[in-house]
C-alpha cells in the first residue's frame, strides 16, 4: 500500500513539475522580444478567410485564410537569434468542412466556371485539348472500366469522375469504380454529382469521404441559358451537347472574362499562404 502511495505521489509531483515548468517557458517566451514583435506582426498580417455562403442545405465554396504561425517563426528566429520579417512562417485558417450539404458552385469571388459533360465527343475532345479548356467528365462507372486506354489520354487535359451506374450510386459500385479512376487517371473521383437532391445518396457518398454537387443539367438554348446565369463560381451541366453549340458557348465564357476550371479546381478552398 505504502508502495503505491510512494508511486502517485512521485506521478504528481512528476506532472506538477512539467505542469510548472511548461508554465514558465511559455511566460518567458511571451515576454521575449522575438514573440512580441512575431504577436505585434500577427495582428496586421493575415488574409481573412471567406465563409461558405449556406443556403439551406446547400452551399457555395468559400477560400481558408492565412494567418502567422507563431510556434515555427519563432523558432526560426530564435535560431537566428533576432526577430527578422522574411523568416515569419504562414499558415492557413480552415474553413470547418462538412459532406452533408450540397454544393451548389464555387467561390464568388474568383471569376472561375465549371462544365461537366455526360458524353465523350471527338470533336469537343480536340477542341478542348487545342485551348487548353479544362472538362470535368462525369462519366458512368461501366463506361469507365470498358474505356480505361481512351479515357487516360483524354485525362491529362480532363478530369474524369463517377455518375455512379445508371446515375445512381450504390454501394457495391462505389469503392470499385472510385478506385478505377485513382488508379489510372490524374484525379480522384472526390464528388458525386446529382441532378435533384436525394439524400440517400448525399448520405452514401458522404460516407465514402466524396461531396455532393447538386446540377442543373441544359440539354437545349445552351448558349441563351449560359448568358442567363453566367457568374463566377457557376457549374454548368451540358447533356448532348453538340462541338458547335460547344464552341460557341465557351467562346462566349472566356470573352466574358471567366477562366473554365476542373471541378477540384474549381471548388478547392485551399490558399498557398507562403
């Protein structure tokens, strides 16, 4: 009994001496001359991240922030020995992320679009490559598997991700057809795309760490509805559509000003804070 007394006690003595001296680091680096100016700097130099815009149940993509990395400039400085502006450190502020609401476009403030195609078209495949247009190809799992040596050429200038089989997603399909795309093309099938809110499938690809993008599919007047809806942060679903109607269309984007991303591009709320 008396052993296990003598035991706890050194336990706590032992936390209460880390507990004392952690304490008195901290309060000596904060009255370090190096930590005053890293916290003097830290209020003047950061980038405000942008919030999501939620609507409901849906949400626009918004942009982290950067702020000082107080821990990692002062040691580097401390190395250095003086407090020195270009060896601060940056890091970013996180937007809190989730998987359960649908993502309805990208950030407003970026003069960035999206096109997803359902259809392979050679002429439009020519046409993109040419100028360096960017397509998110959301493409039927079986289509993928049968098509995997077309579908890496066409991946180095697009990006290829699942509709699932028969646009639906289930779940003896998903692990298979997600793991096809990330073996043999550039990028991973991150997002399920729908076409009216189910939340089943909200739910089921959640679960498979994939965001859901809600679209509204144009199947006609491509070019009257893009110059209808044309906003930064905008994804627009063409169905059939055909290389004239195409090129017109996405003429008529770019000499508005707006850059034609892939979807990861698009939607990525990631800031290169160095």
């Amino acid at each position: 009994m008396k052993e296990k007394i003598k035991i706890c006690g050194v336990l706590i003595l032992s936390g209460f001496s880390f507990f004392y001296t952690n304490k008195v680091s901290n309060i000596i680096k904060e009255n370090d001359p190096i930590m005053k100016e890293i916290t003097k700097a830290k209020e003047t130099m950061y980038v405000k991240k942008t919030d999501r815009i939620t609507m409901n149940d849906e949400y626009l993509t918004g942009l982290n922030g950067c702020v000082i990395d107080e821990k990692n400039s002062y040691s580097k400085m401390k190395n250095q020995g003086e407090y020195k502006k270009e060896l601060l450190v940056m890091k970013e502020d996180k937007i809190k992320k989730t998987n359960d609401l649908y993502i309805a476009g990208g950030n407003k403030e970026k003069r960035n679009v999206s096109i997803i195609l359902f259809n392979i078209d050679n002429n439009i495949d020519k046409y993109i490559k040419k100028n360096n247009i960017k397509i998110n190809y959301f493409l039927d799992g079986k289509f993928v598997t049968d098509n995997i040596d077309k579908l890496i050429e066409i991946s180095k200038y697009s990006n290829i991700y699942s509709l699932g089989r028969n646009k639906k997603y289930e779940n003896k399909y998903m692990l298979f057809d997600n793991n096809v795309i990330k073996s043999n093309f550039k990028n991973e099938s991150n997002y399920c795309l729908v076409l009216k809110k189910d939340e089943d499938i909200l739910k089921r690809c959640s679960s498979y760490n994939m965001k859901t993008i809600i679209g509204n599919e144009i199947s006609s007047n491509y070019l009257s509805t893009v110059k209808n809806t044309l906003s930064s942060g905008k994804i627009f679903v063409f169905d059939n559509i055909s290389y004239n109607e195409f090129m017109i269309t996405t003429k008529y984007i770019m000499s508005k000003g707006y850059n034609i991303k892939t979807i990861d591009d698009l939607l990525d709320e990631t800031n290169n804070c160095n």
